[in-house]
C-alpha cells in the first residue's frame, strides 16, 4: 500500500528560475520565498522510498542538499536523506566499522551532536544578550517589551 508524505527540499543554493522551471515538469510543490526550500508530497511504501525516489527525480535538475520528512514519524524521528561526498562517506564508514555501528547510525549520532551543540551555542548567545540588556532594564521591563513584540505580531 503507498502512502503520501509530505517531504522538505533544502537546496545547497537559492534555486534559478529556470531550475525550479525545470524542477516543476517532474514534481509539484511549493517555493519559498527566498527559493532554498521547497516543500511537496510524494507517494511511497514508505518514508525512506517516497526520498528516495524524489531525490531520483528531481536531484539532476535542482542543487538539493538535504531531502527529509515534514511530519516524524510515530517515534518523534525526522527521516533525512543525505548524499555525501566521497570523502564524507569513507570517514563515516571507517568510523562505523571501528565502532562495530551501521553507517547510517553513526552519521544519525553526529548530526543529533551537532543540533544539540548549536541549540546549546544559540542559548548561550541568548544568555549573553539577555544579561547586556538587564544591565540597562529591568527584568519587568524586559518582559513587558516581549509581551509587546508577541501581541503585534501577525499570526499564522
């Protein structure tokens, strides 16, 4: 039985007109707006098969960098589908094959510590920047102003 699956397209560089020109003869979907993402469905048995084969379709005419599922899965997973470079592949296959591990959980293991590393980094900078405004503000001030920046902006 196939399934629809909704899938995110991100491109390595905004797409040229005539790319996504190109691009629309093999799949329908929607741009952004600066056009370095790309949203569709597509059918498949399953996740993995629904990537791989927009990735077929599509990879020879658009600079994709990173096809993955819109939805998780019911674990609360992302399905990603990645092409690496040569020499990408063989570090992660060596790494694999020392850790006794599959490729595919070794490379899920890095880009897990890399989200976490960035998450961490990005509430560090928000740190910093929260303690060089109470040097100025009161907390209550802070809040009020928050408050403020959330009710006007529009939503949905």
């Amino acid at each position: 039985m196939t399934h629809q699956y909704a899938i995110e397209i991100l491109l390595t560089r905004p797409a040229s007109v005539r790319e996504l020109h190109r691009a629309r003869h093999r799949a329908t979907f929607a741009t952004s707006a600066d056009r370095t993402r790309l949203m569709t469905v597509e059918s498949g048995k399953s996740p993995g098969r629904a990537l791989h084969r927009l990735r077929r379709r599509l990879d020879t005419v658009l600079p994709i960098d990173v096809l993955s599922t819109h939805y998780p899965d019911r674990e609360g997973r992302v399905l990603l589908n990645v092409v690496l470079s040569r020499r990408a592949d063989a570090c992660i296959r060596r790494e694999a094959a020392a850790r006794d591990r599959r490729p595919r959980d070794v490379l899920g293991e890095r880009i897990t510590a890399r989200l976490a590393c960035e998450q961490r980094q990005r509430r560090q900078r928000l740190d910093s920047q929260l303690q060089r405004l109470l040097t100025d503000h009161t907390p209550e001030e802070i809040l009020a102003c928050v408050a403020g920046l959330l009710q006007a902006e529009p939503s949905g």
